[in-house]
C-alpha cells in the first residue's frame, strides 16, 4: 500500500466513526466500471456500491444531465412545483404500472415512508385500532438501520444497544409461507419483503413463495410491500425483481440505481389507495423530489429501462452463474453459488471466510466485498462487457480455488 493511502486510511480512522470496515484501498477516480485508487493502480468493480452504480461510473448522459439541470435549477424544495418532478413520476408510474410515487432520498427514507403510509393505511382505511398495527417482514431483511429498520432487523449487531425498539413488527423465516399464514392478524396492515436479500448473502427464496405470499396477502387485505432497493431496475434480468413471478405489489420500493451512481434518489411507488391517505403535512423531505435529483432520475430510467439493455442483462447473467457453477461447484471450500441476473454470491466454509478472499481479490485488480463474513458479493456495473466480466469471474474462481480448504 502506498504512503498516500496509508496516510488517509490513518485520517479517517482517527477522525472518522468507525461505523464501517472498507477494504483497504483509496478510490481517486472511477470510470466505466473500472475504480482507481490514489497511486493510479486500476480495479474492476464488482460490487457497484451495492448497484448504486448499476450504470457504471460517471456515465456521460447520466452526468450531462446532472450538470444541465444544476445550472438551470437546483433545490427549491416542495414548498414549491418544478418543472422536472411531474414528468419523472409520471415516468416512473408508467414503468411501475403503478398509479402514484413518492419521491424521498436513501433506500432507508424510502422503507420507513413505506412503512409510515402502511400503518397509516391500516387505520385509515382497513380500520385496524389505533396505534394497533402491526406489520410482517423476514428474517434476515436488510431495509435500512433507523430506529424503525433496526427494530424490524433480526441481525444482532444492528440492534445491539439500541433499544428501546419500535412496536408493531413482527418477523417470520425468509421462504416459510406457513410461518407468513400463521403470523397474519386482523392486525396486519403489511407484508414488506426482499425478492432477493442481498445483505444476508444474495438470498432467493424457494419457487413460488413470493407469488404465494402474494395471494395470501390479498386473501387477507395485507398491503405486499417490496422492497427493490438492490435488487430491482434491471438488476436481475427485469425491470423489476417483482416481475420474474407476475406480481403486483401494493408498494413498490426503490433507490440506489434510481439515482443513476450521482444523486441520492429513492422513491415509494403504489395504488392511490395506499398512497392517497397522506395529506398536506404528513411526511415530507427537502431534498426528496428536487429538480437535480429528477433530472438525473429521468435518464437513468431511460437507460435502464431499454429493452435490448435488459435482455443484455439477463442473458449475461445466466452465462455467468453458470459459468462459476461449472467451475467450482466441486470446490471444497464453496457451500454454494446463488444469483440472479448480474446479482451472484459465493458462499464458502466459515472456516475459511469471505474477507481473506474479497482482499486477495483486491490484490488482483478485482473489488468487491463479502457480506454476512462467508459470502463474496459479484454484482458489477450492467454495462459490463463479457469479456471483461469473464476476466473478473476468472480471477474470482483462481483466487477461490487457490484457498486452503477447511480441515
């Protein structure tokens, strides 16, 4: 490591709260899907900031936009209409197939405005007692770490030492759709889940439990809440993750990609039942839905909804699970190789561990990061060409392969 980055690293570490542990590396600039750090050495990334940067880095109609808009208009606030909000929920609805959005920031603001509308729909409109609701999610959820998100987390760590926790949440097993029926009450306002939990792991619940979970839900006036912050806008091979299992959700959650890798974008898209319960005063944001941040929403929709991009995706993410499948399904170390569309983990023997091998990775010009300490994350820019995916995956399996197998 060089002197320079050595020397950062220090800097934040003594003046910084230690609420992560990055890789060490220095990102200086990023391009494509190509990260270089501080002393002018080149990574391929396979992480895209959790697909933030579904669109690769500083992709050029993305950051034409960004700065037309920022010399035209900038950030008004709601107290005010734009020009550029209406013609991005307009957008966004008609993708979604949905009849209303709601703009907000980070994935997180996004969930708990899902959250609020749902409770306040129980009420409302469901007539469940006040201050009664109650609302379903799943074991292993990563929604967010506010209050009301780590209150619904069953991860120790994101709970440890802040309570007291919200009321009103309940969580029942990722794929059990028994658990889902016997948790269900008169009480229950809403079922939010992931189609895929990327933070536990790159989850993917059994065949038919999402469609199934779907049906029980409208059998008993339960708003089905999914939640696409990682996994959704083409991510997958679909628009929507949703769309694999001809669903209709109630809510529709996005963000990350929605910003196009520039601008923190989220948004809440739904019914006008559902949506419609709020009134002037409920809930707001004075970033969410400013000029800027719909500008950029609006290409990056553009791009990630072409039709030829997506079936690019899908496609490309067959060859590759197949492709890691082929070549260490066999490997002592690997428990197992899941994904869907460019969204893949690796999942090895926790005696060896996910963080040994995501570092050896870096030493090879390869980033990406281990989630839940025994899965690799491989999720790379869409634009991604083959042949440079190829180069990854093969560097991944060399580096996997290479590893001590667990005694």
């Amino acid at each position: 490591m060089s002197t320079k980055s050595q020397q950062l690293i220090d800097l934040d570490l003594a003046r910084g709260a230690h609420n992560y542990r990055p890789i060490d590396v220095v990102l200086h600039r990023a391009k494509g899907i190509h990260l270089w750090d501080v002393a002018g050495r080149r990574y391929t990334d396979m992480m895209s900031a959790y697909s933030t940067a579904s669109l690769g880095h500083s992709h050029p109609k993305v950051l034409k936009a960004l700065a037309r808009q920022a010399r035209q208009l900038d950030v008004t606030s709601r107290a005010f209409y734009n020009d550029q909000l209406p013609p991005w929920l307009d957008q966004l609805t008609a993708l979604a197939g949905m009849d209303k959005a709601l703009p907000m920031n980070t994935g997180a603001e996004a969930v708990e405005t899902a959250l609020k509308l749902a409770r306040k729909w129980g009420e409302t409109v469901k007539g469940i007692p006040r201050d009664r609701v109650e609302i379903i999610g799943c074991e292993g959820n990563f929604h967010g770490r506010t209050l009301a998100l780590v209150s619904l987390s069953t991860e120790a760590q994101y709970r440890e030492n802040f309570g007291p926790y919200l009321p009103g949440f309940k969580t029942v097993a990722f794929g059990d759709i028994d658990a889902l029926a016997q948790a269900i009450t008169p009480r229950t306002a809403a079922f939010i889940v992931e189609p895929i939990q990327g933070e536990a792991g790159i989850r993917l619940p059994p065949p038919g439990y999402l469609k199934r979970a779907r049906e029980l839900c409208r059998q008993h006036r339960v708003l089905f809440v999914v939640d696409e912050i990682q996994c959704g806008l083409s991510r997958t091979g679909r628009l929507f993750c949703f769309q694999h299992n001809d669903l209709d959700p109630d809510l529709l959650i996005l963000g990350k990609a929605l910003g196009g890798g520039v601008y923190p974008v989220s948004a809440v898209v739904g019914s006008a039942e559902v949506l419609g319960v709020l009134r002037p005063g409920d809930h707001g944001s004075t970033f969410g839905g400013n000029a800027i941040a719909a500008a950029v929403s609006r290409t990056a929709l553009t791009l990630l909804s072409e039709p030829e991009f997506i079936d690019r995706v899908a496609r490309l993410g067959d060859w590759a699970l197949a492709h890691l499948k082929d070549a260490l399904g066999q490997s002592p170390i690997v428990r197992d190789i899941r994904g869907q569309g460019l969204m893949m983990g690796i999942e090895v023997a926790p005696e060896v561990g996910a963080r040994g091998l995501v570092d050896a990775l870096k030493e090879r010009g390869v980033l990406t990061k281990d989630t839940h300490e025994v899965v690799i994350r491989l999720a790379p820019p869409l634009i991604i060409r083959k042949k440079q995916l190829r180069r990854a995956l093969d560097t991944v399996i060399d580096v996997v392969l290479s590893a001590a197998p667990p005694r």
